[in-house]
C-alpha cells in the first residue's frame, strides 16, 4: 500500500487548499459532455464553453426525429410514431431532457428550451 498523502500534509492544510489540489485534472463538464454525447449522441450534439457562459448546448439532430425501428435501448424514452405503423417510434424530448438534467445532478441548475 502506498501511501500518497502523508498526515503532516493533510494536517497542516485547510480542507478548501486540499480539495483543490486532490481535484487536480478533475473536470466534471468535460465528463458530463462525455456521459451526454455517449448516451444521446444519436439524438443531439453537445456542446460547452469552459472559459464563457455556464451552459451545455444542445442540437438536436433532425434526423434523430425521423420515424425509426424501436431500440431496446433507448424504448424509454420515445413514443410511437404518429403513423402508428410497422413499430416505428419517435424521441420522447420531455423524458430525454428530463434525463439529461438527472445527468446533469449538482452541476446543471435550470434547463431552458430555446425555439
């Protein structure tokens, strides 16, 4: 066992210095992009300015709109197609963004849907 934080270290720093020096590389908008892009890629892109506003952009992808075969994968979060016919389904937005938030727990604050 290695150990990497001596106990004089730890003892003779405040929690504030230590937590930021323990996070070093920690980036938790790079991985929620990463986590975003993996489980919604096919449906939207992402994307986020670190250095500028405090948002994550969404595009949707409008062939992602088109009627397509059910995936077992995704079946949560897509409704029936309005034709109805052949089983094909169409992205569920409100559960998607819904998800996307619960994603988003302790770092997204409001989601604000622009036309």
């Amino acid at each position: 066992m290695l150990r990497a934080f001596p106990e004089q270290l730890v003892a003779s720093r405040p929690p504030s210095q230590l937590a930021a020096e323990l996070l070093v590389g920690f980036d938790p908008l790079a991985r929620l992009l990463g986590a975003l892009e993996g489980r919604f890629g096919h449906l939207a892109a992402f994307c986020a300015d670190a250095h500028g506003l405090p948002a994550v952009g969404v595009r949707w992808r409008p062939e992602a709109f088109a009627p397509a075969p059910l995936r077992v994968g995704v079946a949560h979060a897509t409704l029936v197609s309005a034709g109805g016919g052949g089983g094909l389904v169409v992205p569920h937005t409100a559960q998607v963004v819904a998800e996307m938030q619960q994603m988003g727990a302790g770092l997204v604050e409001a989601v604000v849907l622009c036309g």
